[in-house]
C-alpha cells in the first residue's frame, strides 16, 4: 500500500487541513474579536474621560457662579447694614434734634411763664401795700375847660370792627 492513497484516507487528509483550517481562521477571528475587544475598551476609557472631564468643568464652573452669587450677597448685606446704620444714625441726630429744639422751647415757655407770674405777684404786691395817701394838688387851669368840653361834646359813633388780625405761627 505503498504510494496509493485510499479514498478515506484522501478524506480524512481534507478533514485534517480543514480541521486546521478551521483552526487557524478561529485563532484569526478570536485576535480580532480580542483587537475590536481592546479598541472598544480604549474607546469607552477615551469616552469615559471626555465625560469625566467634561463633568468635572461643570462642577467648577457651577461652583464660581455659586461663589461669585455668595459674593454678591455679602457685598448686599454688607451695603444693606451700612445703610441702615447711615440712617439709624440720621433718625437718631434728627431726634436729638427735635428733643433740643423741644427743650429750648419749653425753658422759654418755663420763662415767659415765670416772668408773668413776677409781674402778677407785683401788682398783687402793689394792690395789697397799703396805699399812701397823694398829696392833693390842684389841677392846671387849662385841663378844666378841656375837660368840660370834652365831656359836653356830643360822643361819635363807634368805628365799624374790623375782622381780627392773624397770629403769627407758633414757633
């Protein structure tokens, strides 16, 4: 059975080389799938870095608005407080103030009150002193023919009243 070749082992020879055929193309096919493997891994780490970074500038950049926005409204409370101080301290002066201005007004009052009083107690003083008694003198001659006229003068009549003056504003 030298140099012929029977018809199984012709076949069994075929299956062989495309057993290893099969082989080779299935080693082929996994170093591929491995290959394509290994880009998608690449391409989703690439994929996940863009989306990390990406996130990681929103986060900054969302955490200098909240900044600039604290910022903002300590500068706001900040003006707010001075300016209800500047004007605390404007309603305090315009009371103080007010409160002198009310002070002086009632010692003058106090005064003017005083000195009526004074003069109420001189004449009260006056009226009880008992009373001197005036030297008579004889009256001028020529105060009795005036008087006399005066008084057998027929009277005028009285003038129509006029309406009363205003007062001054208080003060």
């Amino acid at each position: 059975m030298a140099t012929k070749k029977s018809l199984m082992t012709k076949i069994g020879d075929a299956v062989e080389a495309a057993k290893d055929k099969a082989q080779e193309m299935g080693a082929s096919l996994v170093k591929r799938a491995e290959g394509a493997a290994a880009d998608a891994k690449r391409e989703v780490k690439k994929a996940s870095a863009v989306v990390e970074k990406k996130a990681r500038a929103a986060k900054a950049k969302v955490q200098r608005k909240v900044h600039a926005v604290e910022v903002d409204a300590k500068k706001a409370i900040g003006k707010a407080q001075r300016t209800v101080t500047r004007k605390a301290k404007v309603v305090k002066a315009d009371g103080e103030k007010a409160l002198g201005q009310a002070e002086r007004a009632v010692k003058r009052k106090v005064k003017a009150a005083a000195t009526g009083a004074k003069k109420a107690a001189v004449k009260v003083e006056q009226a009880m002193a008992p009373k001197k008694a005036a030297a008579k003198r004889p009256a001028p001659a020529a105060k009795k023919p005036a008087a006399r006229k005066a008084a057998a003068a027929p009277a005028k009549k009285a003038p129509a009243k006029k309406a009363p003056a205003k007062k001054a504003p208080a003060r």
